[in-house]
C-alpha cells in the first residue's frame, strides 16, 4: 500500500480540462482544455482563456477603441508548444468614463489552437497574461494559470463551441448571408476623408460595426450609424483618423468587424 501511495506522490499530475482560477476581487481567470481536432493535416489541441468577471466590470477587445488596454497573452513558457493561437470571440462597445470601448462583459472564452512541438509527449500549457478591467475607471490586471491538456473531450466542450461560434466569420465584401458587409467605399464629400460602410442583416438586429487599422498602432474611430442605408441594410461611417506618424491610408488594408446578435463576420477592405 505505502509503494502505492509512494508512486501516486511520484508521479507527473494527470490532465485536466480545467486549471485553478487565478483570481481577484475583480476578475478571475483559469486556463480549460477540451477534444482536439485536425487541421491542414496535423493535429490540433482546442483550449481557452476564461475571464470571469465581477457585475459592472469589463476587459477589453484586441482593439480597445477609445480607452483600456487590450490582452496581452504569453505561453512562452510552455512545454511541448509550437504555437497557440488566440481566437477573438465578438465584442460589444460599452461606455466608459474615455468614451467609448470595445470588449466583454462579465465572462468571456478565448479559444486556442494549439501545435504540439511533438505530439507524441504531452502538452502543458502555461499562461501569463496581463490585461485591464474596467468599470469606471481602469484597473491593470495579471494572472497565471497551467494546465496539462490531455486532448479528450470533457466538462469543457460545450463551453468552448459555444465560444468558438462567437468568433467572427471571414467574408468577402459583397458576400450574401443573413449577415454580411454590403459594401464599403470612401468618401470626401465631407471635407474629411471617410470611409462609409453598409452592413446587411437581419430585420430588427442590434447591428454594430467595428473597424482596425492594419497595425495596432493605428487608433481608427468607432464608427457611427448614420442615415441613408438602402432596405435591410445599416450604415456606418468612420474618419481615417488615428493614424500612425508617417503612415499613408492609400493601399492599407482595414479589418472590418460587423456583428448583430450572436452572429459576426469580418472582411478586408483596402483604401485602394
């Protein structure tokens, strides 16, 4: 029995599909781990970085908008990791007390992807991230977590789909759907040069638009619903403004994010 227990003690700890929470009086965060998948011919492991939130507080978006910081995730520690990829579940814009910004409130699930260096050993997956929460004014975070994945569904799977589905679809402009980017085109009939942006999608939808430059450095403005969309469909305009020092808009390539419910899809248009 004491041989038992000594080689129990002795040995490595067995995946879970979930970490410890690392947690503040603001927020929380763990690391979850669910079945693995196979893409472009290799094998995949399927995880995510779970922030719980406190009522009334939010974290940010890749792109924050006005105010906050964007997440900053490090895996650089990990074992057995190629590369983890973050996936970017659709954000809503709140009001803050800069502006307004784009992000999550109360809990949200970036999904990963993650390569094996060889995937034949195991996985453990560690975590150092640092990122920001906001209620009205915002607060710098960090937390930790680790998690040895075993690539088996498990408690998490659901979780994570239901993340996943939230991740913007890529399209085309012009691309048909029950959401879609109609068109986008520029316009200096203001005296400023803009871009105007019509988004199609479902009747009585609460439709929003979210536009990034080709480089974080680039602070575009949220854009804002205006006039004269044709049936069915939203428009939106945005100021080429925020751009970089030295940075020209002609040939830069904008990420457009539309969304409207549960529903996102993103496209590139290009100030050709």
């Amino acid at each position: 029995m004491l041989a038992l227990l000594l080689c129990a003690a002795a040995a490595p700890a067995a995946a879970a599909d979930a970490s410890l929470w690392d947690n503040d009086t603001r927020s929380a965060v763990r690391l979850i781990g669910a079945g693995n998948v196979r893409e472009n011919g290799g094998l995949v492991l399927r995880g995510g970085v779970e922030i719980k939130l406190q009522p009334g507080w939010k974290t940010y978006w890749r792109y924050p908008g006005d105010a906050g910081v964007p997440p900053l995730f490090d895996f650089a520690a990990s074992d057995n990791v190629k590369s983890a990829t973050v996936l970017w579940p659709a954000p809503v814009r709140f009001a803050d007390g800069s502006g307004n910004s784009i992000g999550y409130k109360t809990a949200v699930i970036f999904p990963l992807r993650i390569v094996p260096q060889d995937v034949s050993k195991p996985v453990r997956l560690r975590l150092n991230l640092d990122y920001a929460v906001c209620e009205t004014l915002c607060i710098p975070a960090k937390a930790k977590a680790e998690l040895l994945l075993s690539g088996s569904q498990g408690s998490q799977d659901a979780a994570l789909k239901a993340a996943e589905a939230l991740v913007p679809k890529p399209r085309a402009i012009g691309d048909g759907g029950t959401l879609s980017i109609r068109k986008a085109w520029r316009d200096n009939s203001s005296g400023k040069p803009q871009v105007v942006v019509e988004v199609t999608a479902p009747q009585g939808s609460n439709v929003d638009l979210f536009a990034e430059g080709p480089s974080p450095d680039w602070a575009l403005p949220l854009p804002s619903p205006v006039a004269g969309a044709a049936s069915g469909s939203k428009r939106f305009v945005f100021e080429l403004d925020g751009l970089p020092s030295g940075a020209k808009a002609e040939g830069a390539a904008l990420r457009l994010t539309a969304t409207a419910g549960s529903e996102a899809v993103e496209a590139v248009f290009r100030l050709d």
